[in-house]
C-alpha cells in the first residue's frame, strides 16, 4: 500500500504548476474570438473592472499578490487589519444596533421596546428640533435597563443638554457609573459638514474629560463620516475625511491634557457599508489600519483599536420598488459584519420614504440576526483574511485614503478644507463621474434604471423629520430617475394617462425581443409607458399601429439586418403619422439614411438626458 505525504496537496502534485503567462496566453485566444487583438498584460487590463478613486478589480489574485499580507498583524494587535479585538465577534456577535428618529417620545419609547425584545442590543437615538426632544428622551427611554442597552446620542448642536440628561437618567437608575455604555455622540466637524454651522468644541472637551474620569464605558466623541458618503464622497474620500477628523479630535483632546490613550478611548468611528461587499470588507479593514498608523505617528500604535459602527448606506436606497432595498442592506450588512464592524445598523427598507413601520423595523434588525445566528458570521475572526483580491484591495484603498487625507492636511486640517469648500468640492466632482455612470445606467439600479415598473403601488410613509441642512448636500443613486418618474406620476395624476412610446418591433419574435425589453426597460425608467401593440409591424401597418397606440414617439426594434431591409420605410412612415420622434434600439452605422431619421438609443447612451427630452418634447412638466 502507498501511504501518500499528508500535505493536502498530494493528489495534484504530479502536475506541473500552471504559469501566469500560460494563463495570459489563454486569456489573449479567447479575447482574440471576441475581436480584440491584445497581449500580456493588456490582456489583464481589458478584463478588470474600474473602481472609483483610480483603483480596479483585476479578474486573477495569485499568490505573487501575497504580499499585501505583510504587516497585517493579528487580530487584537496592531495594526488591527484583522480587528481591534483578539476574539472579534466571536463571542457575541456584533452590535445590533437600530436608529430611532421619531420625534413623538411615545412612539419612540414603543419602538425601542419592541426592538430591545427581539434581538436588537444598543440604541441609536436622533435628538434635536426636528427629531426626538432632549426632555422627551426619559419618556422614550421608560423601560430600557440602561445597564444592558447601550445608548448611542446623536444630538447634533444639542449634544451638551442631552449628554447630561443621558447621565442623569443613567444615575436615576440606579447604574454603576463603570457599568454605562454607549456614546454621547459629541461631534462639532460633523454637525459642521451637515450645516454649514461652526460648532463649538468645548462640550465635547468636557464630556471627553468626563467619561475618562468617571464613566469608563462611554465614549464622549463620534467620528462620523456619513456626511461625506451622503454628499456622494468615494470610499477613499470617506475613510480619508475621517481620518482627518479623528486626527482633529485628538489634538484636541491631547491639548487639553488627555493622554493619547485616554484620547483615542474616546473616539468610536461611523462609516458606510454599500452593496458592494468587497469594497465595504476592504474599506473597514483599511480603516482600521490607518488609524492605526495615526496613532503610530503619535507615538502609540496599540493605542489605535479603531471601534467601528456601520450603517447600511442610505445613499444605495431607491423609493422606487423599496422592496428591493432588503437585498442591498443584507449585502451591505454580510460585508460590515465580515469586515469587522463592531457595531451594525441596517437601516429600515423604506428608511428613504419616511418613517418606518415595525414590519420594516423587523426586517432590518433581522436581518442582523439571520447573518449572525443562522449564517454564522461571527464565528469566524476575519473570515476575509488571506484572501489575495481583499488584502490587495484593502492595501490599495488605504493608500489612496491615504493621499486624500493628506491633502486635507495639505489644506489647514478638516475644519479649515471644510470652510475652504475643499472638500465640498472633491466630493462633488466624485459624485458629478458616478453620475455619469448611473445615467448611462452602466451602475445600473434595479427597479429604477432596470426592470422599473409602472404600474406598482407606491409605498406611502409618515414623513420623517427634516435632517439639518446648510452644509455639504445629501445625494442619492436613484435622484434623477426619480426627477423624471416624479414628472411622469404628475402628468398622470393630471391627465389620466402617462407619456407613451410607441415600440415598433419589426419582423419575427427572434429578431425584435432583445431590443423591445430593452427599449420598454429603458423608456419605462423615465415613467414613459411602452406600448407594444401589435407584435409585429411594417410599413404599411406602422402609420396605424402608430395612431392607436396614443403615443407622441416610436421607437424601432428589431436586428441589423432588419435595419437595413425595412427601417428606412417604417421610420418614414411613421414620422408621417405624426411621430415627434422616432428612436432606434441600436447604435449608429447601420445605413446612413436611417441614422439621419432616427434618434438611436443603446446601451450605454445617456439614459437621463433622452427620458429628460422625450418628456420635454411630450410637454411633460419637469
């Protein structure tokens, strides 16, 4: 009997190691069937796909990319790529966390309690004019063992009042002051970034000296950096502004006499999770290395255990089709857990229409629990770890986290890029290219720019409170779909009928349907409804297919050949019908004299701007 070595690979080794440049090579003839004539590493580069800030997903990580493991330490140590804690969630889990802006204390109260009994473990609460009143927060927190929930403030200019009520309802309870957890949610740079308002510094200060002093499980300081995700900031750009604001706060905190230790215990750190799961893996790791590397600079690098709370981004949240909203948080959700987050909160499906209902509350905290306790995703520390595309991409992201902050500092520190309108202006140029790319649907939205649909019942929700406003804008992946579905909802409400499109499929099944779904598709994201009746016409038929279907434009489907044979005449035709404008599902150079009748349309086409003119020339009001 042959008694193999047990090294796991035994099996495989009378095969000779497959080469990159044998893998290239294979890449380069299968590229070449498809028309492009490249090599080597131009190979490479034609199957990657482009991030934002410059960086790219390469379609192979081989054990050459390796070395982007070294230097990420252990779990628990510096410079906690792997974790700010040995054990991760291991032991509990993450944080639960659910936010709560109701501005009734009652219904807040009702809500806490029903999210406390099933499954959620810390409360985010919004306090403010607008939102839940400093003297309603004990009504809303009756009930709540404040020993065992964690309470996370977020108070804006009201911060002082609601620290100290906080406290006084923390002492009324009967609490051990080294018992209390949560934050108070001291944060002048962010409040700053919402309202284009100087905050004062001094309650922060005092609150930061207090819980150092007496409560040793609170911190006094968020570093929140939603404001620039929301002004539509890229991953880098996010983590870069945060680290500038953590580096703000510690020289704060260090002049006023807190050591660098007692500082950073301070500071908890709030970022975006997407659904785009690698990006947000990468983005947590890389910043926890990052402030690791601050707090190196400072003088301490085991000082810089970054405490991480993620929020599902709400700039991802479409109010069209909402339900889809479930899958985008549960994969933004996969990807904080997996990435490290020490605390989550995913945020209500229908958090963009208003006010959630518990039936959406339920799902959100859910969604938490499934991962955690049927997915078992904590079970695991770092479960992204090792893996060449995450550690490469990690690296990656927190050089260009890097430079950005660098060139906050460059421009007088975050305070100063802020007032300067530096950063205002980085982040608008990002979000004016990712803008781009969602109107050419090349980030396509599902349920908005793809597979829309006309005729579902709109999800109606109790307003939310108005969030500050004055500083840097608040942005949305689906705002200028919803311009146009908002113009064609009110022609609609007027008229009785939405704007409609003609789709004149020529020929057989075959020939026209790839074109038509993808016309019906495209105009429907405008609120333009496809009619597609008769199936099939040509140009003697076209003029009263036309007339009967009450449409304004037309637009031909069919294939090249087709084009060719038929869509001059059918174009003619029904531009004598009286079509305003005739659109073509295909890209110019089918024949000549069709190009100049017709507007084509195809994939990759400015989507916006053509539902934007087909609805000015409709006389839809914008």
């Amino acid at each position: 009997m042959t008694v193999l070595p047990d090294d796991g690979l035994s099996l495989a080794a009378e095969f000779p190691d497959a080469t990159h440049e044998q893998w290239q090579r294979l890449v380069e003839g299968v590229l070449r069937k498809s028309g492009k004539d490249v090599s080597g590493s131009a190979a490479e580069e034609a199957l990657s796909t482009a991030l934002e800030d410059g960086l790219s997903t390469r379609p192979l990580y081989t054990p050459h990319d390796a070395e982007a493991l070294a230097g990420v330490g252990h779990p628990g140590f510096a410079p906690f790529v792997r974790g700010g804690r040995a054990a991760g969630s291991a032991a509990a889990g993450w944080d639960v966390r659910q936010r709560h802006a109701t501005g009734d204390p009652v219904r807040t109260n009702e809500s806490v309690l029903a999210d406390l009994e099933n499954g959620v473990t810390s409360l985010w609460l919004t306090l403010g004019p607008d939102a839940l009143p400093v003297a309603g927060l004990e009504r809303a927190l009756d009930g709540v063992y404040l020993d065992l929930a964690p309470v996370v403030l977020d108070a804006g200019a009201d911060v002082g009042p609601a620290a100290r009520e906080l406290l006084r309802l923390i002492e009324a309870a009967g609490v051990a002051k080294d018992a209390a957890r949560g934050n108070l949610g001291a944060d002048p740079l962010a409040y700053e970034a919402r309202t284009g308002t100087e905050a004062g510094t001094e309650a922060a200060v005092e609150l930061a000296r207090l819980c150092g002093r007496e409560y040793g499980g609170l911190r006094a300081l968020t570093v929140d950096a939603l404001p620039y995700h929301e002004a539509g900031g890229s991953a880098a750009q996010e983590l870069g502004a945060s680290l500038a604001t953590g580096v703000a706060y510690l020289r704060l905190l260090t002049g006023a006499g807190l050591t660098l230790q007692e500082a950073c215990a301070q500071l908890e750190f709030r970022y975006a999770a997407t659904a785009d799961q690698f990006l947000t893996i990468a983005k947590l790791r890389a910043a926890r290395r990052l402030w690791a590397r601050v707090a190196e600079a400072s003088g301490d690098a085991d000082a810089g255990a970054q405490r991480q709370h993620v929020v599902t981004s709400p700039v991802m949240m479409a109010r069209r089709d909402p339900w889809v909203n479930m899958l985008r948080t549960t994969v933004a959700c996969l990807g904080a857990g997996v990435g490290g987050a020490d605390a989550v909160t995913v945020l209500p499906f229908d958090h963009s229409l208003g006010l959630p209902d518990a039936f959406a509350r339920r799902i959100a905290r859910n969604t938490s629990t499934i991962l955690l306790e049927e997915s078992h995703l904590a079970r695991v520390v770092d479960p992204a770890g090792g893996s060449w595309y995450v550690e490469r991409l990690t690296v990656e992201l927190a050089h260009k986290a890097w430079e950005f902050f660098q060139q906050i500092e460059g421009a007088g520190g975050q305070a100063a890029a802020l007032r300067s309108g530096m950063l205002g202006d980085s982040l608008a140029a990002t979000w004016a290219e990712r803008s781009k790319k969602l109107a050419e649907r090349r980030e396509p939205i599902t349920g908005v720019s793809e597979f829309p649909n006309l005729t579902e019942k709109p999800v109606e929700r109790e307003p939310a409170p108005a969030g500050p406003t004055g500083g840097l804008p608040r942005v949305r992946r689906d705002e200028a779909y919803e311009a146009l579905r908002a113009r064609s909802d009110a022609h609609l409400e007027k008229t009785g009928t939405r704007p409609k499109v003609f789709l004149a499929a020529l020929g057989p099944a075959a020939a026209h349907t790839a074109r038509v779904s993808f016309a019906a598709n495209l105009f429907q994201a405008g609120g333009i409804e496809a009619v597609h009746d008769p199936v099939t016409v040509d140009a003697t038929g076209a003029s009263g297919a036309l007339k009967a279907s009450g449409a304004r434009v037309a637009c031909v489907c069919s294939s090249d050949a087709l084009y060719t044979a038929e869509g001059a005449a059918v174009a003619a035709a029904l531009t004598a019908a009286g079509a305003e404008r005739v659109f073509l599902a295909g890209r110019p150079g089918t024949d000549a004299a069709l190009d100049a009748a017709v507007t084509h349309v195809f994939a990759g086409c400015d989507a916006v701007a053509v539902l934007s003119s087909t609805l000015d020339l409709m006389g839809v009001a914008p």
